[in-house]
C-alpha cells in the first residue's frame, strides 16, 4: 500500500466508483431480481392491494431504519428503537384521550397536535437520556440502547397494564387520516418515508453537521482534533433515531386503530438488519438514507414474497438473518477484491 | 523575527518528569529538526506547543505575546497547527472534505446554509497544487497513498494560515519517494514564510530540510544549533548520550 505511487492511481470508471459500487446500490439489484421472480411465480404480488400492502409495511421500518442508519454511521447503534416506537404511540394515544376530553378538544385537530407533540418530545427526552449517557458519560451504545430498550417497553406495560390503548376523540377519524391516508393512492406512510430519506440525504451530504456524522464515524479522534463537536453530533443522532421511531409509532398507531403494549415488540433487529441490508457499516461512516429504504424494501418484499408462498411464517427470522449475513459477505468479498 | 519562544518548560506526568526546563525559540520561516530517542519529550513539547495540555512551569511567547492555551483550537486559532504522527484524518471522506473538516464553507440558499462543494474542491485543488502535490480533492483519503495522505494533513493546515506548523514523525511510515515528497513540501511551507518543527528519527530527513537541530535527552534540551555547524554522527551521539551536550 506504501508503495502506491500518485501519478498511477487513476480515477475508478464510472461503474466501479461511487455509488455503483457500493451495497446499496447491488441490494437494489437484487431487490429488482427478486421482484421480478416474485411477480412471475405469484401474479397476486403485482396486485395494487398487495403493493400498497407491502409500501405501508416496509414504511414503518424504513423510517425507523434512517435514524438507525444515522446512529450506525457514527459507529453506534441503537436497540431501543423498537420499545420506543411502543412508548410513543401508547404516550400519544393516552394524550389524544386526555386532550380531547379537556377544553383542547373544542377546536379541531388541536387535541391531536398538542398528543403527537407531547409523545414525540417524550420520544426526543428518551433520544436525549440515550445520547448523553453514550457521548457525555462515554457509556457504550449497545448497552445504554439496551438498558433503554428494556426501560421504555416496562414502561409501555406498566401504563396500559399490558393492555392496549384505543385512538379515541374527537380527532381521531382526523388521526386516522394523516397516519393512515393516502394521496392519489399512495399511501402516507410511504410519502413520509420519501419526504424523510430525501431530508436526511440532504442532511447528511449538504450541511456541516451531516459531514460531521461521517466524520466521526470514520476518526472520532481526528474529527475532535478538527474542532468537531463531537459530543453534539452524537447526542443528535440518538435523539433523531428516537424522534424518527417515535413517528413511525404514531404511523402505526394510526393504521391498527389502537396501541397494543407490545407494538413494534423485537423489531429493533429488523430496523438494524434492514439498514446494515442496504450498506450501512456497523464499524461506522459508510451508509445513507437509500440503503436504509432498500434494505426495508428488500425484507419486507421477501416476507411478503413468503406468506404469498405459503411459507410457514416461522421461517421469516430464519430467512431475514441469512439476507444479513449475505449481504455482509458480499461486501466483505467486493471490498476485498477492489482492495478498499 | 522570533515567532514562538519557550522559556524553562517544564512537564510531569505523575512521578515522571517528561520535560525539564525547555528553552526554545523559532523564527519564521525557520524549520527546526526536532530529534531524541523514544520518550525523550518530543511529542510531549509538540503537544504543549498546540495546547493539547499546558505545561507544569515555564512560559510561552507567540508573536511577541504571552499565550497559555487550554484547548488545541486556542492554539490554532493564533496560527499553530499540527500535523499528527497517525495523521487523524476520516479516510471515508474526500481530500477535500478532510481539509475543510471543522471549518467548511457554506453558501445560503433560502433559509438553509448548505455546504459550498465547489468552493471547497475549488480551493483544496488549488493547495494541492501550490503543495505541488498530485492529490486530487475529491477522491476519498482510503484509496490514498502515505506520500498524498501527508498532503491532505498539510494542505488542512494551510488552510487555516497557520504560521507554525509542527510534524510529528511525518515521515515514518511512508515509502522513500513520499518521503521526497514530503520533504519538499516543507520546503514549501518554508518559503511561504512559515516556521516549521519536524520531529523525525530519520537523520537524512533532518539534515536535508532543517535550518536547525534540536536534541531532546530525557525530557531536556542537549543540542541546539545550526544543521551546517553539526554532524549526523556528532547528533546521534547526543541523542545516545555519548556526547553529553553539544
Ligand atoms: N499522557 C501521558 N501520561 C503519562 N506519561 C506520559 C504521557 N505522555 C508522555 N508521557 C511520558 O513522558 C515521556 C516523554 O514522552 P514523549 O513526549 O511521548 O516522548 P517522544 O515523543 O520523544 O518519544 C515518556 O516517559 C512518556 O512515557
Ligand atoms: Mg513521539
């Protein structure tokens, strides 16, 4: 590597640099050849009710997966997600019960603002707790996420008594149609998902502090030596996965009508599979907002591919862990060719 | 026109003395060879002067001030910069990213202040070039070679204006022919007016591009002068400690 000398290092051509080259974009490859596959064995795939069916359900989990994606990018992760998609939504439901009974309810859609308000500033302070224990006191991730993970979903059944909470009020047929709507067919779900990964592509290439995530993802030291905040950053990127986990808990909050206790319960790992599908680096700075989008799309296209199938549902987990794992030796094998 | 000068530092860690009573003064665009052996106090000095920590005694003038630095950036922000023994720079991102990292330029657009690209590839190119090195800016410093690695750290600190600039070990882990080119870009920085202190193991570096040597024995100044006045073997003498002072 030493010996490389400058003037014989040409530039990559176009297919073998950038973003041709990396996992998301051959996850999208095969995302488009399993389509393909899916549509010829099952016609039912291509149904507009099943695509539609598929878009809201990976939605969620993409949503999710772009803060879990910001948090991996900066080497960290968090597990806690799935728990606070349960604490949010059951916070939000209880305030949407709360608000609608009080003076609030009188003016439309008040009642709503002030609940999803108050559940995603409750998701921001579990953001907050996460981020500060990890870069003030230095606690690492994946114990603090977890110690959180399992203090969140007490928490979900220590409220409801480990029932469910129901979307009630004034405002809920209004709830229900910003959660669980859609625009000329598509469903909402899927356009907060757009609107949010194309935000977070600009975030992250086209502001200081997108750069700095990256940064710090690939020399924490050299980005503190450079007078990165470092601490900011990385307690921003615990507070953006909760708020992101937060959302998507309304969204779902929205679409089943109620808040069951155990919402979202164990999806922490298909949120991290899904980021880790579409290329982000669990060792920290490489991975982006549309792998984040195409590994959801890819395990949910494939566990719907399963019930279509007829496979036993069991299978699923099974099936997901193998996509992990091959999609990491894929690139371990390409970055081992190309030598990077 | 002296730019820093140090009187009596002194350091401790604990029960260890890592430096005792450390004078120095540097000029600008003076380049000073700064040698010893292993835990001599080279790197403890280097990060004294960038203020990475402050001193146990002694003093510190910069341009003519007195200056006490609690933070690297205090430093940096009167014209010291460093370019790190391990070179800390985010081999994910592009030259240009890592030159600007911490200081990036912005252009408004609406209410959002968003990243300049061009500018910021426009001007790494341009230092690039002045460094006549062949780094170019946009490609990322993973696929980079030691020689052009070494341009990106440099090229950072040009950037800032910086008027010392201190290298620790800069050439140590680097082929023969970056080590040329490394070189020669400090005689570029020489040029520009800007004083350099070069920490190196490797005699021929020192005697190649320093105006000066400094020698460094358990965290005290035995040697100081003129590079024409010594000898590679009078100055490995004086880091053994064969000869006692020089
Ligand atoms: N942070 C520190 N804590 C304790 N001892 C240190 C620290 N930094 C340096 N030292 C000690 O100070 C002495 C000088 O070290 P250093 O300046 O790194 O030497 P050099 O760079 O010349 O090899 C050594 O004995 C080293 O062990
Ligand atoms: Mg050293």
């Amino acid at each position: 590597m030493a010996n490389v000398i400058s003037s014989d290092m040409r530039r990559p051509a176009w297919y073998a640099g950038g973003f041709f080259a990396s996992q998301t974009a051959y996850v999208s490859g095969a995302l488009a050849i399993i389509v393909i596959i899916m549509a010829a064995l099952a016609p039912v795939f291509l149904s507009l009710g099943n695509l539609i069916n598929v878009a809201t359900n990976f939605s969620y989990i993409a949503i999710v997966s772009l803060g879990a994606t910001l948090v991996i990018l900066t080497a960290g992760i968090d597990l806690s997600v799935g728990s606070v998609m349960a604490l949010t939504a059951i916070l939000t439901a209880l305030l949407l019960r709360w608000t609608s009974a009080s003076p609030l309810g009188a003016v439309p859609g008040l009642a709503m603002s002030v609940a999803v308000l108050g559940g995603l500033l409750s998701a921001c302070g579990i953001g907050l707790i996460n981020g500060l224990l990890i870069a003030r006191l230095e606690l690492t991730p994946f114990v603090t996420t977890l110690g959180m993970l399992s203090v969140a979903r007490g928490l979900c059944y220590a409220i409801t008594r480990g029932a469910g909470v129901a979307i009630t009020g004034g405002d809920a047929d209004l709830f229900s149609s910003l959660t669980d709507g859609d625009i000329l067919g598509v469903p909402l779900p899927l356009i907060y998902l757009l609107i949010l990964a194309a935000g977070m592509g600009v975030f992250l290439h086209h502001t200081a502090s997108g750069r700095y995530v990256f940064a710090l993802g690939g020399n924490e030291r050299a980005a503190r030596l450079a007078g990165v905040p470092v601490a900011r950053i990385k307690t921003g990127v615990y507070v953006a996965s909760a708020l992101l986990a937060g959302f998507a808990g309304i969204l779902m909050a929205g679409w089943l009508g109620s808040v069951p206790a155990n919402l979202a319960q164990g999806y922490e790992l298909r949120i991290i599979a899904a980021a880790v599908i579409g290329g982000a680096n669990l060792s920290g700075g490489i991975g982006g907002p549309s792998g984040a989008v195409v590994g959801a799309a890819l395990i949910e296209v494939i566990r719907n591919g399963l019930v279509l199938a007829r496979v036993d549902t069991y299978w699923q987990d099974t099936l997901v862990g193998v996509i992990i794992i091959a999609a990491v030796v894929v690139d371990r094998l390409r970055s081992r060719r190309t030598g990077s | 026109m002296t730019l820093l000068t140090l009187d009596a530092i002194g350091r401790s860690f604990g029960a260890i003395q890592a430096l005792a009573g450390v004078d120095l003064s540097i000029a600008a665009g003076e380049v000073v060879g700064l040698m010893g052996d292993n835990g001599a106090g080279k790197s403890t000095l280097a990060k004294i002067i960038a203020g990475n920590f402050p001193p146990s005694s002694g003093t510190m003038m910069f341009d003519g001030q007195q200056v006490a630095f609690a933070r690297p950036v205090d430093a940096r922000a009167v014209g010291i910069e460093v370019v790190y023994q391990d070179l800390a720079l985010a081999d994910n991102l592009s030259a240009a990213a890592n030159v600007f990292l911490g200081r990036e330029l912005h252009r408004r657009i609406g209410p959002f202040l968003l990243l300049d690209h061009s500018a910021m590839q426009q001007r790494a190119t341009a230092l690039f070039r002045e460094l006549k090195s062949e780094t170019r800016a946009e490609d990322l410093v993973r696929q980079m070679s030691g020689g052009q690695r070494q341009a990106v750290a440099i090229a950072r600190t040009r950037l800032a204006d910086a008027r010392l600039i201190i290298m620790d070990e800069p050439t140590a882990a680097i082929s023969v022919r970056q080590v040329a080119e490394v070189l020669a870009l400090i005689g570029r920085l020489r040029e520009a007016g800007i004083a350099v202190i070069l920490i190196s193991h490797r005699m021929p570096d020192i005697f190649e591009t320093c105006d000066r040597v400094v020698v460094m024995r358990r965290g005290r100044k035995v040697a100081d002068k003129p590079i024409a006045a010594s000898s590679p073997q009078e100055v490995t003498g004086l880091i053994t400690g064969a000869l006692e002072t020089a």
